[in-house]
C-alpha cells in the first residue's frame, strides 16, 4: 500500500488512529498518534483512513470463477452445521477465526490474516453457491469489526443476489453474519 506524509490511519494491532508525519522505509512510518506522540510502525501494522472514513485495504485481487476441487460432500462435511437443523436444510457455518485457519498465527502480520481469512471466506462462499446452499453464516468475531467490514464490502460489491444481515446475537454475539444467497434454485 502507498502511503503519504499527511494520511490519516488506524493502527491495526492496538487501538487508536493518527496521521503519518514522516516515511523514512516501509519498515519505519512514523505516525502520530490520538494522543499527540509520534510511534514508528510498519507498513502492515497500518490501514489508510479515507476522506469519507472508509478504510483502504491492499488492493483486492479480482474476483474470479474457478472451479472447486471438492465434491458438494466434501465441502458440506468441511462446515459445521447448526445442530437443530438437518443437513439439506441447515446453516452451514464458516469459523473466519484465524485460529481455525493456520497452525500458527503468532508468525503472521495482522494484514496476512486478513489475507487468509478474507481468501477462506472467498472460497467457502463461492463453493456455497456452486453447490447451491442458500443459508450460510461468517463467523468473523467482533474485534474491530475490519474482518466483518471487508467480508460484507465484498458481498455488497460482488455478488448481488446475496442479502446478509447480523447472525443471530444469542448464539454469536455480535461476531457473525448470516447470509442468504437468493435465487439459487432456478
């Protein structure tokens, strides 16, 4: 990502924004922060904060149709299902948690696991729609709702004949959304 001196960011691994002030290598910006003290930070710790207060992400890599490698069987049984309901009906989940994604997540940048978990979820939705599920619910945790922006950013301006809204609070909290894939039978 291109920063600038004068960019407005969000700090990725602890809480807070502040405005770049010097970029002396893409290992070493300095920003200075909400409180008014200047911190060096790499590059991938950094998200840019737009005029209109959307954050820039690294340039998306195009959507594209590929076939899956798995049977629907493979896939159905690569998901859990919500318990009470039966497997041709149910809604299948996708655990976004970068825990459930790699063996060791203390190694990655935060922006290399929003990579993975953006890329899983890519996957898992379209093979969903492949292999016409229509009821699928992300799992993404609450956090600082970056994941949750992104995954929902992608559905808005990708696919739209996906509706997708809060996944229910009791069992999630407010770390999930469910998502409804219309049109899927015709």
């Amino acid at each position: 990502m291109v920063f600038k001196v004068g960019d407005k960011v969000r700090l990725l691994n602890e809480v807070g924004e502040g405005i770049i002030t010097e970029i002396i290598s893409a290992a070493e910006i300095i920003v200075q922060t909400d409180f008014g003290m200047d911190f060096p930070y790499h590059e991938n710790d950094l998200l840019k904060i737009n005029d209109d207060n959307s954050i820039t992400f690294k340039k998306r890599e195009p959507l594209e149709e590929k076939p899956t490698s798995r049977t629907k069987r493979e896939f159905i049984d690569s998901l859990p299902i919500t318990p009470s309901k039966s497997p041709e009906k149910g809604v299948y989940e996708i655990d976004l948690h970068i825990e459930e994604l790699v063996a060791e997540p203390g190694i990655l940048t935060p922006t290399e696991m929003l990579q993975i978990q953006i890329l899983h979820f890519r996957e898992c939705l379209n093979e969903a729609i492949a292999f016409k599920i229509s009821k699928l619910v992300a799992i993404h945790g609450v956090g600082e709702g970056i994941l949750k922006k992104e995954i929902r950013t992608i559905m808005r301006d990708n696919y739209p004949f996906i509706d997708f809204q809060d996944g229910n609070t009791r069992k999630y909290g407010f770390g999930a959304t469910e998502i409804t894939i219309r049109n899927l039978h015709k």
